[in-house]
C-alpha cells in the first residue's frame, strides 16, 4: 500500500529544519575625545576612513553610517532649547533613500531642519518638491569643479582604508537680514561650507543657505536665532558610527537551539593588521579663514584660502571607547536587545592621540578579503544577555554554514551588489548624470 501523499509531506516537513528567520544589527561604534574649549564654535574638520562595510549591497534597507559626527548648534550652559534638533550630520555611509546604491560608500551633506522637517543633502537634494520644498534649496553649489551629484557624492569605487578629509567652516557669503521669505522673522549670516580634502579635490564645494535653517520660525517665530543660521557649532561634538540594519537571520540546529548570523561585515586594515577610521579632529574659531575672507569681501587684501593655525584647535582621542551594537528582531524593546560582545574581537587602539582604530582577536576575525578583516559572522544560542561570537572552529555545526552567500543578506530579487570591477554593471547603476563621471579619490591611508 503506498503511503498517502499528505503523509509523505507531511513527514517531509518534520524532518527538514526550519527557514532562516530575518532578524537585524544595528547600534553605535563609540569613540571617546577630550575636550574642546567652547570658543572653538566655527566648525570642524575630520579625516574619516572610506571602505565597503558589506561585500555586497543588501538592498534598500540597509543603512549605516561609516564613522561620522553631529554639528549642533551651540547654546548656554543648562539652555539648550527643548525639542529643537538641528544639525548637520551627514558623512560617509549607505541610506535607504539612495536610488544608484554601491558597494562603495557615498557621501550627503545631511543638514537637518528643526526635528528633520526640512532636509539638505546637496544642491538639488533634500527633502520635498519643488512645490513644497523642504531642503531641496537648501544648498548652493560653489566650485564649477567638483558638481555634487543629485544622488550623494560619489567616490572612487573600490577604496579600502583611504581617509576622507571633509569639515565645515561658516563663511561670509551673506548678510543678516530682518525678514524671512517677507515675513518679521530674522535670519542669520551663517553660510556653513564644505570643504574637501582628498586626492583629487582640495577646496569649498558647496554651503547651506541661511534660509534652510531660518524658514523654520516661518511656522514657529519663537525658534528665530536657534539655529546654524545665528549660533555658531558645539565643538564638543559625539564621534560615533551609526548603525541602522545590517541584515542577519536566525535558525534553529537539530537541538532546537537558535543561533543567530549577521551578513559578512568587515573593517579595512593596514599592514600591521590594526585599522584606522578616524583623523585629526579639528575645531576651528573664525580666526581659521572666517575672519581673512571677511576682511577681504570689506575691501582688504586678498585672502589666501589658508587655515589660520592660530584658529584651529587638534583635539584628541582616549585609547578606549565601546559599542552598542545588538542583533535583534525588529520590534524588539530596547532594554531586551542583546548586545554584541564588541571587545572580545575588537580593541580600541590609538597609535597617536589624533588617530582612532582597532586591533582584532585573531582568534575570532578572519582576513579571507585582501585589506579587510571580516568580523565573527556566528552568534550562539539565542538569549537576552551579551552575546560573544562564536569561534571560527566552533561554527560547522552552525544552521546556515552550508550556505555562505545566504539570500537573507542579499538585495530583493537576488540582484547581486553593483561592485567595483564588475563587467556587468551600467554606467547608470553607479552615477548620476549630474556627477558627469567625477569621483573623489581618498588619501592614502595611514599607516
């Protein structure tokens, strides 16, 4: 007598493990700095390291900074105004709204209206229509040499370590005035311009208009004089990377154990196997070049585009710092995330007070990427307590190890990254045509 159908599937289905669940990583890297006289307010520069975190792009959800800050306004001491976020925070990183996303990170301004109504990641790129603009004028392209594609900036595809140099310094490109857009509500003279450093560019590219921070007291006149537009930068500024979602899964073992694996990430390194993610932290007064191109606008000899040393201040790291990085399901509450047991595989490392990286526990990273070290994939029996990844030798039985290119870590439909070298990929998948084929180089890395 043959065995029913329904039988055999059902057999079938008790025997065969159970699909991979979508679960997610996200949290912050944390770097540690001394701090800054508080007369050091007129922006700031970093060299920030550019590197492909995943070795493959996910898919739209994914998003993450590389090593970044946030520029606040600056306020009293005990008076910082409630519920009034702005800032500029943009960087190196990946974002869902990226419509050409790489392998290769990109670069967006980030400049945040008052609790992120309005937002400038260029010119020509924010949020909002061009009938309800909302950070779409937010940025006024300076150079002619180096346009700012509609999509972030683009850097050479493939880099693996180089420093980007980038900061922000207000320049007297306007005057104060007693009306916004027609109405009694001020706005300032601040025009807070960026500034390049890399091996091809070296120079201002573009500014926040004053207008993009200012047209918030258009709704509420009380906010007028609280923002970048009038008040100069808190140089005591957060050194974090910021971590949205990186893909992981879950599954069970034989045992009915689940163990948990995030998507291949990895960290570029030198050759003595240390990595390096940030530089020279500068803050600046406008002794920098403020005051030298004012003087100039008034009439004065020509400025020589030189920051001023005499307004600049080199602030330094401590050798320690931390992680909030958790791998959960999404929805799960803050306080039942279990976090990453970061300092088992990584440990900060400062070879000098102006450079920021790590050393690895070679016994749980790996280095099967030239330039890069991968860090611990594997995660052990699910609980709500500090999870310390598992070994390299302790992974084969792991649920999932069969599968090295898992499709929980790759984009929508199966679509493979668009990477650096990659025959098949389009002219269009990379650049938008406003980049008109540039890109940014890093500098060398530190070594």
């Amino acid at each position: 007598m043959r065995t029913p159908a329904l039988l055999v599937a059902c057999l079938m289905a008790a025997t065969l493990p159970a699909a991979p669940e979508k679960i997610e990583m996200a949290g912050y890297l944390l770097v540690p700095t001394e701090r800054v006289p508080e007369t050091y307010d007129a922006g700031f520069s970093i060299y920030a390291a550019a590197w492909p975190l995943l070795n493959q792009y996910p898919g739209h959800r994914f998003q993450t900074g590389l090593f970044g800050t946030w520029m606040h306004p600056q306020y009293p001491k005990d008076a910082k105004p409630k519920d009034l976020y702005n800032d500029i925070e943009g960087g190196l990183g990946w974002w869902r709204d990226t419509h050409f996303p790489t392998t290769t990170p990109k670069f967006i301004m980030g400049g945040v209206g008052v609790n992120f109504y309005d937002i400038a990641n260029g010119p020509g790129y924010g949020r909002g229509t061009w009938e309800d603009p909302r950070g779409l004028y937010g940025v006024a392209q300076l150079t002619p040499w180096l346009l700012f594609p509609l999509d972030g900036l683009n850097l050479k595809q493939g880099v693996n370590g180089e420093l980007f140099g980038y900061g922000y310094l207000p320049m007297p490109f306007a005057q104060p005035k007693t009306k916004t857009e027609g109405k009694d509500v001020p706005t300032g003279d601040n025009c807070w311009t960026l500034f390049l450093n890399s091996a091809n560019f070296k120079g201002p590219v573009c500014f926040f208009t004053p207008n993009f921070w200012a047209r918030a007291a258009l709704r509420n006149p009380a906010v007028a004089g609280q923002m970048l537009d009038s008040r100069g930068s808190d140089p005591n500024k957060h050194f974090q990377m910021e971590t949205q979602y990186v893909p992981a899964a879950q599954a069970k073992d034989e045992k009915g154990e689940t163990y948990a694996r995030v998507a291949p990430t990895s960290f570029p390194v030198g050759a003595d196997g240390t990595t390096v993610v940030l530089h020279r932290l500068t803050s600046y007064d406008r002794r920098a070049m403020y005051d030298g191109v004012k003087a100039w606008f008034d009439g004065g000899p020509v400025a020589t585009g030189a920051v001023n040393p005499a307004g600049a201040y080199l602030q330094n790291f401590k050798n320690n710092g931390g992680s909030t990085w958790s791998i959960y399901k999404q929805g799960t509450k803050r306080e039942a995330k279990p976090g990453l047991d970061w300092k088992a595989f990584a440990t900060p490392h400062s070879p000098d007070p102006q450079t920021y990286g790590y050393k690895w526990n070679a016994e749980l990273v790996s280095r099967s990427r030239p330039g890069l070290v991968t860090l611990p994939e594997y995660y052990p029996p699910r609980r709500f307590r500090e999870e310390r990844p598992l070994e390299r030798g302790d992974v084969e039985g792991c649920p999932g190890r069969d599968r090295p290119d898992a499709d929980e870590f790759r984009a929508p439909g199966g679509k493979a990254a668009v990477a650096a070298g990659d025959p098949a990929r389009r002219k269009d998948d990379l650049e938008d045509p406003r980049s008109e084929g540039r890109s940014v180089q890093g500098l060398p890395r530190r070594r």
